[in-house]
C-alpha cells in the first residue's frame, strides 16, 4: 500500500526520508500513480454515470459470468448477449439483474433512480426496435428517463406526428432516432424537433448499402442541422451519448 | 447497293439467279442487314423519339461540331457541353440550335411539338437544377411536356405541398425527383404522390458519400414503393425513362 | 371520436363552442390531423392500389401472423417468408392466403382484379427467377397483369428475340428485366423494346462485383436510353413500380 | 393574401361564408397551409436560431449575393466562401456582414448575443483549424459563446491536459474535437472528459483512408461512450449541434 | 416446322407461294429465325467446343439433374457441386458422367479427345488447386490437353524453375496462373515465361484484400506485359480462354 | 569483365585456376549471373518481341528523352506521352521516332516487319478509340498485325455484324474489345466470335462505377466464356497479351 | 543425384566430360540448381530461425497430419486450427507438439531456445488476445523471448503505464500492439515508448469498418513515427516480423 | 515558472510553504506537469532522434517558414515541400537548411552523425525514387546511415542479385522496400533477406486499385513472414520505423 503525499511530506520533514528518496518517490513510482488519477480521471466513470460495459457476443459465457461475479456491486451492462448467457448469469447472481431480452442486454447491479428531462426514443421501422431498446437500457443505467415511440415509417409521415407531440409536451431534451434502409428519418425527426437528435443507422435491409451503409450515409449527409450520428446499431453508443446531454441539461435540478 | 429481297426472289424466278447464289445472298450477306433491321429494330429511335445523344466533354470541339452537321436534319442532344462549344455549334448551324446554358446542353434540329400528360420535375436544392434542366431538355427533344419546381428542400417538407398540388393539377403522369446530399427527397415525393417516381442522385455534398453515392443508396433503398433510380446526374437518362413513360400514357391520344 | 370540421363550424355558431376553442380545435388538434390526411394523403395506398408489405426475413413467425390477422381485409404481401412462416399464415387464415413458394411471397386478403394493358417480366438466368417472381406478384397485388418470360440469356441473345416479339404482341406498357451476373440484360432488352424497362440486378454471381454490385452498376452506367433501375434483389420495388407504370397508362380504361 | 381561421369562422358565423364553403377552405386550400405551419414548424428556425445557411462552393458568386441580399435582415451563414465571394457580398450590403477567413465563412445580418454556458472546440492539429472556425462561426450565429483551444496533439498528448482543465473551468456543456489522419483524438477527448463530445473528421491525412474515411471510421468505432460523429469536414454540422445541446442546457437561464 | 429458304424460294418460283408472301415469310418470321443463326451463331459453341455450362450452388438438385439429364448427348459441365448432387446425378445417367472430387466439377456426355499443344497451369498454394482443377475440366471438356504443377509459392521462388522448365518442354501455348493472397504469382510466371498468361486471383486469405481483392487488384496492376485476367475463383473462365488459345494454335493441326 | 564458363573450365584444367577458385567462382559470384541468365531469361524481351515500355505521365520530360536516346536501337515504347515530349524525342533523334498522336505514345528505334494472323480491335465508342490505338501501337512494335474498327455500340447492335464478318475474313487469331460505361460490348463481341476476346474496360463514364470500375466488374463477371481481361485504360497489356497469342499462333509460320 | 561441382570439373580435367558437356551441365541443369540455391537461398529459413507455417482453416484435416508429420523433425507452426485438428496431431505424434488453444496454434518440433532481449506484446482488449497469443508462438518458435499485457485499453489510458514501465525495464527491442475498433492504441502506445511498434489490426467491431478496416485504417494513419502495421488479425506477420528485429538486435550475442 | 519537486518539499520543510500548500501544490497543478512528464515522456523525441515534422503541403509558405524559424536550433523536417518553399525557408535561415529536391524535404538544424549499422533502401521503378529519397532524408535526420538501390523491377528479378548482395555486404540491419503498381516488390525483397522488411506502397499506377490501394493489399497479404508496412506513399514513416530499428540494433554500439 503506497504512502499518501501527507505520509511522504511528513516523513521528509522528519528525516525519515531522504530529500533524495522523497523527490524519486514523488516523480518516479508513487507519483505517476497519483498523477494518473488527475489526468486521466478514473472517476470519470462514476461522475459520468457510466457503466461498465461487456459486449457479450465476442466473449465466451463463463468470462461473461466471471466478469458480471466482479462488477455486481458496481453497475455493469451486457450487451449483444445470446438467450443462454440470461441463465448463466441470472443463476450466478439471482435476483441482481435485469434483462431486457429484445434488447439482448443484461444489467448487472443497481440502477441509479431515473430523474430530470427525460430522452425521446423513436425508430422508422420494427427491425430497429432492438437498437432502440439497447439505447433505453444504455440511458436507465445512466439513470436517466426516456420516453419511446416505435414504428413510425417515413413513406407515412402522418404517424409521425402525434408522437413528436408526446416529445414535446414531455419535454425531451434530445431525441434519438434508430432506422434502418434509407436512414431519411433521423433527418424528417431532426426537422420537426428543436431538440439535438442523434441518428443511429441500423444494418437493416438488403443490396446495395443495406448492411447500414446507406442508413449511415444518408445521416452523415443530412441536410437538417442538429443531427450527430453513431455507428451502425450502436444503441449503446446513443444511448450513453443522449445520456449525457441529458445529464448536462439536468444538472441544476440534482 | 445490295438487292432487295424482292429482286433475290425475281431474279431467282427468272434463271438470272441460281438457287444457290439466291440461298447465298438470302442468308449469307443480304439477309444479314434485312434480319437486323428487324431483330434490332434500327427503326427505334424514331418511333420512341430518342433523339442521337452525344457526351459533349469527352470528345474534343471539332468532333462535335462535325457530329453536330451530321445530325442537323435528325435531331441530336449534346450534353455536358463547355460554353465554347455552343458558339462553335451555333456558328456551324446558325439558326439550327436551342441551348439551354443551365442545362449546359445544345439541341440541333427540330424538336417535335410537345403533346400530351405531362412529366414533372423537382429538385432538393438549388444545385440541383442543371440535372434537373437536363432532363427537361430531354423531354422536349422528345417531344413530351414538362412542369418543374426547383429548391423544394426536405428540411422544409412545407415548401414541398404547393407544387405538390401543382403537378396533380397538372396531371403528370410520373415525376422526376432530383437531389444530392441525402438524397431522401425523391422518397418524400414518392410518399405524397400517386403516380411514379424516377429519382435522380446528384454529386452535391461532401465528405463520406458526398460525389453522389449517400444519395443512390438511399434512393435504392427506399421504403416508399413506386421509386427507380438512374445514376448520378443522369438527367438524360431520367429524361428518357419518364419520356417513355409518358409516351405509353399518351399512346391513346396520339 | 374527434369532431369533424363541420360539427366545429356547427358548434361555433350554435355557441356551444367558443371562437378561441373552435380556433384552437381546428388549427392545434384536431386540424392537425385533418391537415395530416390532406398532406400526406393517408388513402395514396387505396388509390394507388400498393398493398401493405411486410419483409418477413426481419420479423419473427408469429409477429407476421398477427400482422396477416390485422390485415386480412384489407391486402398484405408478405415477403422473403420462410417456407415455415407459409403453414403459420395458412392456419391462421384458411383459404384467406395466396402462396408464391419460388417468390417466398404470401398474400393476404383479395386481389384486385388484373386488368388494361400488362407489364413483360424478363429474367437472364434461372436464378433470377424468384426475383422476377416477387414482382410478379407486387403486380398481382396491385391489379397489374403480366406476361413474363425466363431464362433468355445475355451470351445467346437469339433466345431474347421471340419473348420480345410476343411481349409487343401483348402490349406491354412497361419491361421488367431481371439480372445478375454483368448485368448487361436489360439493357439489351432495353435497347430492342419501345417501352420503358426497369432493371432489376440480382445478388447472382461470385468474386469481385458478384454480390449484385456489377449488375447494379452496369445498369446504372447503361448507354440506352429507357433503362431506371431498383435495388439488387428488389423484385418489390420493381413490380410496384412498372405496376404504378400501368396504372398511369391503364387509366383511362377503368 | 388568405383569410385566418378566425376570419373564416366569423364569415360562416356571419353567413357570409356558406358551411360548406367554409369546410373547403379549411380542408382543401387554407388549412393546408395552417396544417403546415403547425405540422412542420416553420418558426423552428427562429425558436432554435439555426440561421439560414448557403454552401457557397457550389454556388456562383452572383448567386450568392442576392441571397444575401434577401437574407440580410434575417441572418445568413455562407460557408466554404472562395476570397472573391467575401468583396462581392461586403460590397453589397457595406458593414452588414462578419467574416471569418480561415472559416471561409461570412454571416449576413446581426448575430444575437451569445450568453450562457459555452461549448468548447479543440483540434488535433493545425490543418484542422479552418473546420473548428467554421463550427465556432455557426456557434456565433445561433448565439453561443466557445471557447477553443487547437493543435493540441495526439502523439504529444501531455499538451492536451492544461486546455481541458480550461474547458473544465469554462464549464463547457459539450465538446466539438476535431482531427483528420487517425481521428483518434476525439476518443481521447471524450475519455478524459465527463461532458458529451462530438467528433469532427476532417479530410487531412494522404494515402489509405487520408480523405477523412479512416478518421471517420475511427470515430464511429470509438470505444469511449459519450461521442457522436458529424460528416468529414463539417464544421458547421457540428455546431449547430453544439449549439443546439448548449440551448437545452442553457434554457432556465433564458 | 419452318420451311427452308429453298423451300419458299422453289415455293415462289412454282407460283404456291405468291411474292408477297414469299417476301413476308423471309421477312418477318421466318428470316428472323434463320438471320438469328446467322447473326448470333448459335453453331458458336459447337466450333468453339465450348460444353453448356451449369453452376450448380445456386440451383437445387433436381433441376441440376434435370438438366443433366437433357444435355446427356451433348455436353454438359457442372461447376461447384456440392457432394450429393454427385450421387444424383450418377444415378440418373449412370456410366456417363466424369466427376473431379477436388474441382467440384461433373461432367456430363463425352468428352472429345485431347490433342494439340497443351496448356500449362500452375497454382502458388495448395488452397488454390480447386479453382485450377476447375480449369483444367473445362479444357478436357473442351478437347484441350493440360499439364499442371501445384504448390508453387512466390516467397519460395526457387520451386518454380523446375516446372517453368518441364512446361517448355511441353510447349505449352499459354499457362494459367492461379493465387490468392498477394497475388504475386501469375505476374512472376509471367516474367520467367515466353507464353500469355491467364491469372485466376483466389479467395484464399484474410484481412483486408483478402475476399481475392488484393490478388485481383494485383494482377490488374501487374508490371509484367503479356497477362490477362479473369474473375475470383473463375476456374472456367480461366480455362475456356486458355483453350480457346490453344484451339487458335492448334488450328492448323487439325 | 567477367570470364566465360569456358575460360574457367579451362583455367582449371590448364592450372592457373585452382580447383577451389574454380569452384568458388562458379557457385559464389560468377554462376549466380549465369544462373541469373538460365533462370531469368533476360533474353526473354528479345523472344517475346515485347519492347521496354516507359509510362511517361510518371516522368519528366527530360528522363523520357534521356531514356528514348538509351533505347534507340533497341526498341522503346512511350505511353501516355504529353504533347510536349514528342517535340523532345523527335528533336533528340529526329527521324527515329514514330509518334500515335491519338493513343499518346512514341515509339523508339525500327518496328519489326508485321506478319501472319492478325489481332482485332474493336471498341464500343469513340471515346474508348485512344485506348484501342495504344493497344495497336503495341502490337505493332511486337511485329503483330491489327485490323481494328471503332464506335460499335452495344445499343445498336446491328452496327457490330459487319466489323465483325470483316474480322473472321480477316482471320484474326484474337480480339481486343475495348469499352467504357457499363462494359457490356467484350462479352457481346465474345458471344459472336469464336476467337478468345480481351476485354478493356475504359475510364469512359460519370456517376456510380463511372471510373471503369463499372465496366471492369461487368467484364469480370461476363457469362459468356472466351473472355479475360486487363486493367482499366491499360492499352498497352491488351496489346502484349493479344500480341502473344498471336505470336504463338504463328509460330509456325516463322 | 547430380554431380557436384567439383566432380564435374574433375570429370573435365580428366577428360571423362567433354567441354560441351561440362559447360552444358554448368549451365543447364545443374548449375541452375546449384544457382537457386545461392540465388533464392534455401536456408534463410534455417537463419532466420522462420518456422514452415501452414494455415489450417482451409486445409483439411488428414493433411494436416499429413503435414505435419513431414515436418517433425523440422519445426512447423500451424495457425488457426480447429479444436479438433489438436486432437488428431496430438495423436499422430504423442508428445511432440505444443498446443496453445487461445492462439489456435499447434507446434511440431523442438522449439529453440528462447534468449537475448524480449518483444513485448499488449492488447487494447480481451478479444485481442487469441491474435497476441498468436504472435507470441510465432516468436517462441523462432526462439525469441517475449514479454506480454492484455486488456490495457484506450479510452482508460491510465492503465498503460505500468505494463509501459515493466517492459522498458524487460528492455523489449519492440512491442507487438494489437487492437481491434477504432484502433488508436498502437498509436498511444507508440507516443508512449522508445523502441519501434508493430500494429495488428484485429477483426474485433461492428457497424461501418468493424471488420477491422477501421483500425488498419487508422494505424496506416497514426500520425505517431516508428509505428508499422501486418493485415488484420496476422499475428503470425507480427510475430515473425518482431522476431526478426529481435534476431538482428540480438545478433552480436548468439 | 514553477517550483521544482525539490524546492516544494524545502519550502514545506523550512515551513514557507503549509501542509496544505504543499500537497496540492503537488497533486493538482504542479504535479500534473511532472506526472506528464513521466508519464507521456516529453523527452522521447530526444531520446528517439525523432525530429518534429511538418508536412507542408497543408500549410501556407509564410506558416512553415514561421515554424522553420522556431525549430532551427531543434531539427525539424519539412516533407512534401513546394519548390517555392525552399527558397522562403533558405532565405529565412541561410546555410542552415539542406534540400532534397527529389524527396521534396528540406531539412532545417543540424543533422547528427550517421553511424553503426545502416538500413537499406529499395524501389521497384523509378517513379518511386521521391519516396525512397524521403525515407532516406528521415533517416539522415535521425543519425542511421542508409544504402540505397533504385528502379530493380519484378519483371526482371535478375536485377535484384546484385544490389541485395551489395545490402548484405553493408550489413544492413533492415531493408525499406518501395513499390508502386501491384506491390509484389517487397514481397520478393522479403524472401530474399533474412533482416525485417518494411514495405511502403505508392500511388504508381492507374486504373482499378491505381492509387496505391493494390500495393498496400498486396503488401498486407503477404505470403512472407517478416514485412510489416506503412501507408501508401509514407516515405517519413518508412523511415523512422527502419530507423528506430537500426538504433535498437545499434544501441551496444553507442
């Protein structure tokens, strides 16, 4: 266990340590420690409210188990977990996670209680529900409320409107907004909001660009200002981004 | 200058022709051209009004002139074509030539009258017109009327229900959609209108996607049935197709 | 039930309604979605006879049984079905479906009656067959009739001559040319016909370009003028588009 | 000039309007535009204070002053001006315009007061500058305050830590990062800070993914949450998207 | 069944066949048949030898037999059959078909004789010896002799003079080259060889390039003059060019 | 100045070279350039008649002419040469020089007289003419003989039946198809011929696949068999391979 | 079995071989082999210390035994072998090979022994860690000593230093980075370190260039000098080409 | 300027400076600047040689001589320099600058002495030669000799004998292997070497994969243990990694 800078200061004034030994302790070992705390913000994690996150689907289900075990008393999401990594971590830890099976996510741990303006969740079609949903467990773990509405096409924007509605009057303080194929509805979202929005493409469809390429393009290329974009199927990634704004936007009420 | 069929078949009946020389003739060398100009229906152009189409800025300035000559009495559309070739053409055939500078096209001989349903035509954008002009030009080298509305935007979908209003009154019977950037604009026209779409990606835009390609996936991978696409700036071929379109509705008329 | 716009205007003059409510009831509720209709012309679907469509390969079996359920009053093609999804329908349904087993479509409800001049369908090869398949069934769901012919080859181009003779026999109004490979099919169907032709690149082939990507850009860099294309494999798109292609030169029939 | 809907309801009131003239014009025409309003916000321009903006590269110079010149009481933000662009505008409205040189940008009309929590900008290295300024330029526009700090590094990453801890103090809302070559400065960014972070990939860097696709794709991979990702080269993307997370979290102050 | 030519010229001379029928006959439906053969040459494969060719992975097994069966007097080869089509295909004609276990090929009918000059071809792994054995069933099909040295390597250059030296001594008209990877080898061969040679790039590998892209591209780029390409993996396309070359320089042989 | 195996052999036997040096100098230093001779064929350009190839648009002009004097009497083919360095080379060995102002290129030193089978050049447009007079060029300066036709077209086909008897007559041993845009043109002229065919895409075209990358994948994936290919633009491969075949096809009459 | 050299110059002195033949045998035959070897140098394989390797996965099993049994007694590095090729090589030579089931890898043969300075090997994440374990059986059988640290990520880049500290004081003579998604570690760890850095993309990602290309991308990129980069998921590559600078780093004390 | 570590911890001794004082003087702002220090090695440039590098082709003249003027007493390398940058930077800093016109460097301080084992440094052609040249002026600049050898082809690997002699003799420590076209170069270099191999692709060449994108995969696909790679025509990166090798070779020597 290293000494404190108090222990080092206090034991270099008493002779205990030489001015040598003292200064090398500072620099070399005990320092960099010390100094990597406040340059790189280990606690950044918790200030942030950001969980530690496991994407299931590269690891096998022991290691996802085994890591789940060390992070139960911390805040963990799993995501892109396969139907049989639920069992093996909910018999490990029972009755300490939440699964959300359309979302392939497991939390492991506490969520923090869900306060201030809440993030609006909308997505073009049903194939881009499970991306949106991965970004709503994203935003519970962060502690923050979200309010979703799915299913709302683009070649009938009519549905669209009654949920932007539901947006505005619950006071979202950004939307983000899934879709597949085409990737246009992001960019009708983004012109009917005056909130941020962040697109996430989804790799739905087929051809040309339909592995999210075109969804992706298309965002990147949008001609409505006010719209950020992650990767293709990153719920995880919007979900932490809106998240954070929302946390920006709330924080005078905590 | 090769006998006619009826001449083979006279001169055969008449001993001035052997069989063999009459099978021959028939099958080897003469029949040849009459069997192509049946199977391959030179005749085509004409009776689909294609006017000769000439790619102007591959070909050098005297070329062109000198296709432009040739082409005087039959109807050509030069495409792409730098300013200095207009006074090039034009000094050529004095009389003989419409340009349209927009466009950057160059249209020698007479063009049909145009009759019939027309075609419509919009753009996104304002960068969007020469593609879109070329495609008029098209239209009227064949004879087929146009209504257009430019800078329609999709940001701004409100601009968009005006001219909407405008072609239906019109009673287009298909509608050429232009538009770079994202490219979802010919899907919006698609959704709000009854009769198809040809849309037409342009290379404005930047970044990734931006020389076009954001816009033809997105145009390919339209939720909004009723939609084709040509290629990147092609408004010759645009033209074209809703020509051809508009030429089997009007069949009845003419 | 929302009032309709008359029974406000009653209820402002009968006093039961205030200037203010009658105002704000028309402009922010409830003209929303009168205007909504008016706009985005909720009943396109009904006059342009497009069914509603459901890419089965992205849903699980049950949820597109309850889609068919929901819809089979009013008409639904289900697309890319898995063979199994075909006996779920059927069960649920008895006798309310029609089965396309080489297009993996299943429709749902009544077909319109198929009337007016047909569209040809044309494939290269034997494995673009289902795709050609999937468009003639768009066209069915829609009213459309069709005349199709397959496996007519690019190599051997004399097989093409005596389709094309019968489809001008037929009056096609429009071709639907079915391809993989390079691609270059429609565009000598195109080059022989005088109507337009709608291309349809198939994901056939193997190596560089064989995902579809060579027939896809080879139709969109076609020299012969007539020739819009829809995305690989997309026999929706394009039996809806040629359909809709119909319907404009069939309306003066109806 | 078309009738209010109050002016409508008092001329049915009044019976100078018959009921069903009245529901005519509520429906078919005026309403429309009603509808519109209300649907498609147009006051959202002036509610979220993103100005009107003009890509002038694609644009001729003439062109561009007279939109200026419609624009001039309104605000306009023209980007990617070439330098004869910036006289011609000057000269057209005489101390009426701002201009950035290295944003290659001009702003048309009166910039509102820029007020509350600013956002901050950073760039990886000096040919990244002109994109920063364009973002700080649409910040200006929609009046909010940055603050910036450029050519901080990734290789040397020690000269990153005194300009965060100055964002920090600034208390900035969010951060815009932007880097060509690897774009992997905005990940470092985004794990050093506890504020959402939106990457800007610009086209510096030669050879393999030098055109800003790896520095786009490096972005979009990133493995530190908390970062969004506008287009290559998109400064004022950027920060209408800043400026719009700055409002959200400015608003109690307004 | 079609009268002859002679037959309609004899037809006409006798008076049975009146001029104007005679001429229509030739003419419009008959001609075009008989321009057909003409023209396109369907005696082509026969001279050329070039078998019917079926690529079986994208055809289920009964039409494969199906086929087979129908093509069991002329020639037929099957290309990337999967295992069990073997059995079916042996079943249905058994006795007439030659299989290659490694090439995945069938052969179905006789194979003519083997003679002239033969081809060379040589694979720079052993996970390219399927697409080469694939070319040399397509030159043995179509009467072409073959000698083949595999497991060549580029990095050990050294194994390759020993058969660059056996390949002259059989005077090899042209050698096909086949590799993944890098695709270094063909262009190697090339610079140690007096002959054309026909690269076949692989999709052996890995990583980036490693679908056959890199030793595509490769090849394409080759610095070595006197190399021509086909597709990835197109083990026939390799070996139709091949013999064809040989049956140009054997011509005067037979 | 090395000694010959002779001398060596020699100087052993005779004593002045020891059986050590002897052996030393025939395995360390000396045999590895004879070896080098065996192994590598230097003498390979004289046999194949392929001439040294400089690409000049990768030099300055001073380099080409230093070169072309190096190469005077030898043979030296310049490609994509400038305006300008013909002037250079002209003036440094006036009279030595043959320059293809359409094809770019200067040849250096005496052609070898033509002789025996020809090859064909044909290409779809005029545009793809410079590329086919680069491949004629090297054909020429390999001694092989061309008969080539240009502007073929692919949607009229019918102006490609007489080149292509005129080429039968011709006897031509192989075809070069020379074609921009989609590419379709080799695999037409491949399915009317039965000489192996070498396809050259060209950088003719605009938009998606505009760069030949469209009709070098149309070409990869042709399904008619006979047909490989070069890069894109690359003239100068087409003309070694074509010119190698022929040179095999020859070789008896030598 | 050839005669030596020194037999063929005796048999020459002797007189038993003529001068022809002598010079004949020198030149043809023999010496070609003899010039191979000098020329192409078989036994780099022996001094360099690089393993024969043979990629399983697209070998079969049985020859891989096959193989693998040839090489007993040289040394053979198989990668990527599936779990049950282990079991069979295992079996065919009880105790003579090393397996590591991470790496995938199975040794055949003694090892050499490991000595002089260490590379070091660090992953930015678990799934990094079957291609460092890779690399780390590369070195161990070309007798190089390595050094190893997983999971060190980037967006914590506070945990770095002290596997940073621990290899400097192992004196690594360069360090293997391994990282799959944005790919920005080797360029950290680069920034970081004195001695040269090799980078591994690895496959590890989703979305827009997960398949690697993102972090080859930004390695190629990495505005950080000393920092080169082998394909995706090659840690073979990386191995051997670490242990060979270690080789000539180690060379004065072998 | 702040206190040193020293003087912080006298002054708390000697009581100028509190308790208090003292540690946060050394965690928060003090101590951050020498943690960096440790941590990100500010000094490693010194160490490594490395001199500060500015590419110049994306800065205006004015700002590189600005920054030459900063760095003359430090060494700075200017790459991708315009022939007028030369003269405003030599006139800048007379006699204190040294050119290389072909690698377009100018090089700006006092260059080391070169000494201990050198790299060596080929191309394939001659148009490589400008990226050859600035490896070898990134190397001067780094104090490592460099042997180098230009224009040695694949076609004609005969010419590579020699000069790889001539490397071995010089004792190069590893070789940098430059090529453009299809790559094969470094490969080849690669299996004839037993020191590590660096390949840098260039953008020689045109067509499918012209700009450098062949040469990289071909590169990355190597079949030849022992060649890592930098970015397409990264001649600075090339030649810091070979340099920093050469330092760790040579580092007993120093």
């Amino acid at each position: 266990m290293p000494m404190s800078i108090k222990d080092i200061l206090d034991g270099y004034r008493q002779g205990s340590i030489s001015a040598k030994v003292a200064e090398d302790m500072l620099r070399m070992d005990y320092l960099e420690k010390i100094g990597t705390d406040v340059l790189f913000d280990v606690s950044r994690q918790q200030r942030t409210g950001i969980p530690e996150i496991v994407y299931a689907s590269s690891k096998d289900r022991d290691t996802v188990v085994e890591i789940a075990l060390a992070h139960r008393d911390r805040g963990l999401l799993i995501s892109k977990a396969p139907d049989d990594y639920w069992n093996a971590v909910d018999a490990a830890i029972p009755g300490g996670c939440i699964r959300n099976a359309k979302a392939k996510t497991i939390f492991v741990g506490r969520r923090p209680e869900a306060v201030g303006r809440p993030i609006g969740i909308m997505t073009a079609g049903t194939s881009d529900i499970p991306v949106a949903e991965e970004a709503k467990e994203m935003a519970a773990a962060m502690g923050v409320r979200t309010v979703s509405f799915y299913d709302l096409g683009v070649a009938g924007m009519h549905r669209m409107t009654e949920p932007m509605k539901k947006l505005i009057e619950a006071d979202v303080c950004c939307i983000i907004a899934v879709a597949g194929m085409e990737g246009a509805f992001p960019t009708v979202v983004s012109s009917l909001s005056t909130v941020p929005v962040i697109g996430v493409p989804t790799s739905t469809g087929y051809g040309f660009g339909g592995d999210g390429e075109a969804a992706l393009m298309c965002m990147l290329q949008t001609c409505s200002p006010g719209l950020s974009v992650v990767n293709v199927d990153n719920g995880i990634g919007a979900g932490a981004m809106a998240s954070m704004i929302a946390k920006q936007c709330n924080r005078r009420n905590e």
